[in-house]
C-alpha cells in the first residue's frame, strides 16, 4: 500500500470538506434524487470526519499536541451529534401490542422534544413486526400531556388517551388509509397537526 503524499491528503481534505455540504445541498435542489434522508446525513457526516482526519500529521507522534487537539475536536464533534440523535429519537411513552394469531402488531406513542412549540410532539406508529403500518403526530402549543395511555378494542380501531381529556381515534384497514380524528373537550386548544 502506497503512502500518501501531501498532495494526495490535500486533495482527500478538499474532496470531503465541500463535498459533504454539496451533498446536503443536493437534497434541497432535488429531494427526488435522495433516496432517505437519514442515510444523506450519514454519509455527510462520515465525509466531513474523513476531512477532519486528513488534518492529522503523520509524521509526528498520535500524542502531539496538534493531532491531540484534533483528535478532541473529532471526539467532541461526533459526541454532540450522537446526543443530538438520541435527544431527537425521544422516549416511549405508552406501547401496546395486539396479536392476531399470525403476527403481532405494535403501537408506540414516542414522545419526542421540540423546542419551537414549548412541547413535545407524540408520534403515534403503528407497526407489524418492522413494518410501519400507519404513523401520526400530535402537539399542543405550549402545553404537553403528562399521562398517555393506549385502547385497543379490535384490531382496526385504536385510541390514544392524552390527559383523559383528548382522544385520538385510528381507523384502518388493510389496503386502506388510515383515517385519525382528535375528540377535542370543550374549551380546549386543539393539538397541532389535524388530520
């Protein structure tokens, strides 16, 4: 295996540092071409960490004080993205499962932060082994129901309680989408994301 020359990391260097932010802004100029989006910033990211590398100097011991500071600055850059992702993944509030007799079926309701709203959002999914079947979200502005609970009476009808006062119904079938309506109390804002 051939060492790599200054020229060579140089090249590396500007390759992955512009091409992670004209990946990015290819999804923007045409999200038809992107495939998901998770997997857009992924490879970003591990382009913009193969830039980051290519700053250490080897020629020099991994202690040196330069490669230590940039090694700091990769350790500290992918710790902060990781937080972020498990931030932004939520927790699961309520779950239930409905087994048929073929396969179970699942519902989560995840409740996930976002600061724009002062609340949190609930992702209610649906899902048959690892197969979403049918997803909403609900939100209120600032205000976020502290007790959610799941009913599921028969298998095509499910209802998520917020508070004991709002109640999200889902009707669905097979080969059908899914319809949700909100029970909103009288004199109660309604949640955000109405179907």
């Amino acid at each position: 295996m051939s060492r790599l020359t200054p020229s060579k990391i140089r090249i590396l260097r500007q390759a992955a540092l512009v091409g992670a932010p004209l990946l990015m802004l290819s999804s923007l100029v045409w999200p038809d071409l992107v495939t998901g989006q998770v997997t857009l910033r992924v490879v970003a990211l591990a382009l913009l960490l193969i830039g980051l590398l290519t700053f250490i100097d080897p020629s020099v011991q991994l202690r040196h004080p330069r490669n230590l500071a940039i090694i700091l600055i990769i350790v500290t850059f992918a710790a902060g993205i990781a937080g972020v992702f498990l931030w932004r993944a939520g927790r699961i509030v309520a779950a239930a499962t409905y087994n048929p007799g073929i396969a179970p079926f699942d519902i989560t309701v995840r409740e996930v932060p976002v600061p724009v709203t002062h609340s949190q959002h609930f992702i209610i999914t649906l899902k048959r082994g690892q197969y979403p079947v049918t997803s909403f979200r609900y939100f209120w502005l600032a205000y976020t129901p502290k007790r959610v609970r799941i009913e599921w009476p028969r298998l095509e009808l499910f209802k998520v309680i917020f508070d004991e006062r709002y109640v999200a119904t889902c009707s669905w079938s097979w080969g059908r989408e899914a319809t949700w309506t909100m029970l909103v109390p009288p004199g109660a804002p309604a949640p955000g994301d109405q179907p």
